[in-house]
C-alpha cells in the first residue's frame, strides 16, 4: 500500500527454448499500471503479449524462462522471489482471467467449490465461511440462483456464466491487480459487453487495477485508460489510449487501426498490414516493423528503435513517426 | 450408421431413426442393459455370496482331518466328496475361494495406491524425478510378471504378507506409467494453469485438480488387473508359495488333488472350474464398468 504505481515491469526479457532455437518472446519491454487504473495491451497473436501477462504471474510454461528485467508489484521485485513467495502472492494481492473459459474451469469440480478454494487456501477461511464467500462472489457478478449453481460442473453453465465464474474466482482473495488474457474472445459480442460492464464495475468498486491484453481494440478504448501496442515482442507505442487509437504516432498503430472494423478512426475501407508478424528466433535487424512499414528509411533497417518520450506522456519507437501525421491527415481528409 | 441401406428419402426425414438410435445408444450405456456386465455380476453375486455364507452352508471344518472318511465320491453326505485326508471338498471350496477373493480384493489397493502416486509425481514434475521413477518402472518391466512375483515370494518365504508385497512391488508399474501419460496431457491444460494463478501449492494441484481428472484411467484398469492378481494367487498356491497349509485355498487344492487324478478328477477339476468361473465373472463386471466409466462412449 501507499506507492502511486502497482505494477511496474523494467526492460522484460522472456526467451523460450524451442526446438527452432531461442525465441525472444518478450523482448524488453516496460510499462507501469498506476493503482486503480487499466492498461491495455494490444497487439498480433504472437507478439508476446501472454507471455507478459504470464512472466508477471510466474506461470510461464516450462520451457519459457524471465532471462533479465524486474517486475515490481507494489514496489517488491517478483523475478527475485522465490516461487513458493510468488505463490502466495498469487490470489490475494494478483490474479488472472483467461481466454478460455471452458477449459480453465476444472471439468470435475463443482463451481462453488472451484470459487471457494482460493479463500480456503489464502485467506484461511473455514469450508463453510469460503462457500459462503462464494455465494456471495456468484451474487455479485449476477451468477442467478447461486445456492442451486453451487453444486453444479462447468459443463452446465454457458460460455458468459463461465466467464463470470471465472471473475468471481479472480476477485475471490481480494486482489490488488487481475491480469486478463483475453477474457472475452471466446464470448458472443452480445455477451462480451456484459462481461466488459460486469468487469470495469466491479474493479471500478473495489479499486483493483487491470492489465487487459486483447487484440480488440473498441475493447481497449472501452475498458482501458492506458495502452500499450506490442509487436514482435517489443513495445512499439505506449499512451493514453484514446489519443494513441486516434491519432497513432507509430506505423504498426495505424496499420491496426486502418485494419480494424467498427472503430471510430475514420477511413473509407479497411486496410490490412501487408507480410506477416516477424520470427522471433531470428527478427530482423533495426525496427522490427521494417519489412512491413510503408515509411521505412534507411536508418530503420540498422539502428535500434527504443521508445522515446513525445510530448504529453506519450512514447513511440518509430524514427519516423511524423509521417504518419501526414497518413491520418490524408485519412481524414478523404470524403 | 443406422443410415446404411435404408431408402433415400429417409435422409433428411431422418430424425426420427436418428433420435431412436441415440436413445438406443444412450439406453445401452444404462448398466443393467448390458448383457455382458449383467452376467458377471450374477456370477459374481453367486461365487461371493457363496463364499461370505460358507459357514451357513457347510457343518464341516475345512481344515478338520477325518481318516476314516478319506477319498470319498460326491454324495449326500459330502456334496464333492472329500479329499486324503477326509476333509469335504465343498467346504474347503468355500473356505478356499472365501481366502482368495479377500486377498485378491484387497491386494489390488496397493498397487493401485503406490503406482498412482508415483506416476503422478512422475508426471507433474518431470526432470529428474520423472527419470528416477521411469527408469524404476523399465526394471520392473523387464521381467515378466509370474517370473519376478514368484521369485519376490519365493525370497520372502510363503504367507499372505508376501503375497501383498510381491503384487505390490510387480504390480504398481502399470498403474504408474498410465497415471503419468494422462497427467502429462492435463498438466497441459488450462485449468491447470488457472490453478497455478490462484497460487495454489503443486500438492494441491495434484491432489484436488489432476487426479480428480485422471483417476478413471487407473480404476478402469484396475478392474483388469484383480483378474491377473487371482490367478497370481492362486498360481502361487499351487506352487506351494501361497497361503501355508493346511488353510484352504484353491491354488493348493489343484494341487492336492493331482496325486488322484485317474481315481478322484473331481479334487482337481471343480476348483480349477470354480477358478476360471471366477475369473470370467471378474473379467465381465471388469469390461463392463470400464465400458461404462470411459469417457465419450
């Protein structure tokens, strides 16, 4: 308690042993989340997005190592822990929502008990205190008739009642920050603003911070107040966010939201990035974007393309990132 | 394929045949509507409760010595008869079979219990746990399965305590090595993670989440395995590594009754008879609940 920042991340480095070589998952990225706040994180399957939500919680898969970089919750360095001290971490002060949640509800396990076990096991709840928790959990994200779904398995609730399982299980020892991987991809669009509603109020209520990663981004300008854009395992663009989804300062950025449907960026038809995300064994020397960039100069191809600050606690990475003034002047410009 | 040669215009009409066959299918999976599970487990009733009633049904001692009465023929008296040593044959059938079945009811637990523990640790750890484990596995695995049990007997000297330890120490391989295939697919899983999120300790883990998944695998062969376990038992006895005399048991009946072969059949037949009965009652409850516990049947 007390520090402004809740999650900081310096320079991540995460490699994963794969059989093609090292892959440069996450690739030295930082980012901090002020207490009570929501971040976004946006970009291409494979940019490394998970596996950063993954490092911060200390459940990378086996063969993926934190190889340099600090990640500080609430000022404590989680890389220099332990991993039985993270473990106790995980639940009261951060927990996780994931993508799927049909499958990362255990099959064999009623609910209420899956709901309960987390109070039992870090808060030291009694059995019949952590189901009571439970049941209150189930009311609060508008689980209907709770004393009845206590008892039953995942297999008969649907994909939103999963999800807000899977909410109440992530608040259920009161975290300081839920990390979020995609939580409502797998959901109709209908019942993913639910979910999203459901989600901001009750952080909003109990003054928990998230890290949202998505690759949605009418998504992240509903729930977030930062973004941050990945590609290629580095951070290419950092920001507010409705200021970085608007009026991008990085190529990769426009090329997301030139690319995306039904978002208030104004162009006449979609435009898709051309090529393909980088490999991450061997990327490309300079901007990783490079290959695929229409701005690209010389310099991109060779020198290192760190994020600078712009004005207005704004930071891209591009070299070049005026011209892509001139590209939404010309978007905007077109009837 | 309930489709296959009925009319065409049955194909997109074909609900109702459909529907029936999953009905059909559904209700197959009810156990009482399996003929299979359905006979074994009257023969198991039978030869079970024959063998808890065994003092009800029989006045004689199975164990009582009666010269007088030695090598008679079935009759009114004596049911099959009795043996050299004029014990009734139907009575130490009973004793015999009451011996047996508790030993092998209970020595199937163990195995069970110590490969599933080993297994999972195997599984979910991996590394050099997972290495230690398996190579233990290999070497058990080497032998095959009467060699090293009779040898582990042997050494331990017969009784009831070897014939645990020795099934025991043969026995748990398998469960092991099917508790450690299927932990390393659901370890893979996601709930599984979510679980590492909610910080909760790999004990845990093991305990509440991944066994509660992987059991059925284990109890399915289970079911197998008490088959094997009895005729081990019984093989036993009939080497004279069993359970000492003069208790009875059916392993050392065939084996008693084999000096008498040409004058007395009945002293070795009926309990190999009773043997196999036993074994294919086992076998058919065995099947028919494993049928029933597999998933996405």
């Amino acid at each position: 308690m007390g520090t402004e920042t809740i999650l900081e991340v310096r320079d991540l480095h995460v490699r994963i042993a794969s059989r093609r070589g090292i892959v440069r998952a996450v690739d030295g990225v930082s980012f901090e989340v002020p207490r009570g706040g929501a971040l976004g994180v946006v970009g291409e399957s494979g940019s490394g997005k998970s596996m950063t939500l993954r490092a911060i919680l200390g459940v990378l898969p086996p063969e993926a190592r934190v190889t340099s970089g600090q990640i500080l919750l609430d000022g404590v360095d989680l890389v220099q822990l332990r991993s039985s001290e993270v473990n106790r971490l995980r639940g009261p002060k951060m927990s996780m929502i994931f993508q799927e949640p049909m499958s990362a509800l255990n099959p064999v396990m009623r609910i209420g008990r899956q709901i309960a076990e987390g109070p039992q096991v870090h808060l030291g709840y009694s059995r019949a205190r952590a189901a009571e928790r439970a049941l209150e959990l189930m009311r609060r994200v508008g689980i209907p008739d709770p004393e009845r779904r206590f008892r039953a398995y995942p297999h008969e609730f649907s994909g939103g009642m999963r999800q807000r399982v899977m909410i109440a299980i992530a608040l259920s020892c009161d975290p300081e920050i839920i990390l979020c991987d995609e939580p409502t991809t797998a959901l109709d669009v209908t019942i993913q603003d639910q979910i999203l509603r459901l989600l901001t109020r009750l952080c909003r209520e109990s003054g928990v911070s998230l890290v949202f990663v998505t690759h949605d981004l009418p998504v992240v300008a509903q729930v977030c107040q930062d973004i941050a854009v990945m590609y290629g395992g580095q951070l290419v663009e950092r920001g507010e966010v409705r200021e970085v989804l608007l009026d991008p300062r990085h190529p990769y950025t426009l090329g997301l939201v030139r690319s995306a449907p039904d978002f208030e960026y104004v162009r006449d038809a979609l435009v898709p990035i051309p090529g393909s995300p980088p490999s991450l064994v061997s990327p490309p020397p300079g901007c990783r974007f490079h290959p695929r960039c229409d701005f690209a100069e010389d310099d991109c191809r060779v020198s290192q393309t760190p994020l600078r600050l712009l004005p207005g606690g704004r930071a891209t990475a591009c070299l070049h990132y005026e011209r892509c003034l001139d590209a939404i002047a010309a978007d905007r410009g077109r009837p | 394929m309930s489709a296959i040669g009925a009319p065409a215009d049955a194909g997109p009409a074909s609900t109702g045949p459909l529907a029936a066959a999953r009905a059909q299918r559904r209700a197959g999976r009810r156990w009482y509507r399996q003929p299979a599970l359905m006979a074994g487990i009257v023969i198991l009733v039978i030869v079970v409760g024959m063998a808890l009633a065994a003092p009800l049904l029989t006045s004689y001692s199975p164990i009582t010595q009666n010269l007088s009465a030695s090598l008679l023929g079935p009759g009114a008296h004596h049911l099959l008869g009795t043996d050299q040593l004029g014990r009734d044959t139907f009575t130490r059938l009973l004793y015999g079979l009451r011996l047996d079945l508790r030993i092998a009811f209970i020595v199937v637990l163990f195995p069970f219990c110590l490969g599933t523990v080993l297994g999972s640790l195997a599984g979910y750890f991996g590394g050099w746990v997972d290495a230690v484990i398996m190579r233990l596995v290999d070497i058990v695995v080497a032998f095959p399965f009467y060699v090293l049990v009779i040898a582990l007997v042997f050494v331990l000297g017969p009784g009831e305590r070897s014939i645990y330890i020795a099934i025991t120490a043969v026995g748990w391989v398998a469960y092991a090595r099917i508790i450690r295939g299927e932990i390393l697919v659901a370890k893979r899983q996601d709930y599984v993670t979510a679980a590492r999120a909610g910080g909760l300790s790999s004990l845990r883990i093991m305990g509440r989440h991944l066994l509660p998944n992987v059991i059925t695998q284990a109890f399915i062969y289970a079911m197998s395995d008490i088959v094997q376990d009895i005729l081990a038992i019984v093989t036993l006895g009939y080497l004279g590594l069993g359970i000492p005399p003069p208790t009875a048991d059916l392993g050392s009946m065939i084996n008693d009754g084999q000096n008498f072969l040409s004058t007395h059949w009945q002293l070795t037949t009926i309990p190999g008879l009773v043997v196999v009965v036993v074994g294919l009652g086992l076998s058919l409850v065995g099947d028919g609940l494993a049928d029933l516990f597999r998933p996405g049947r």
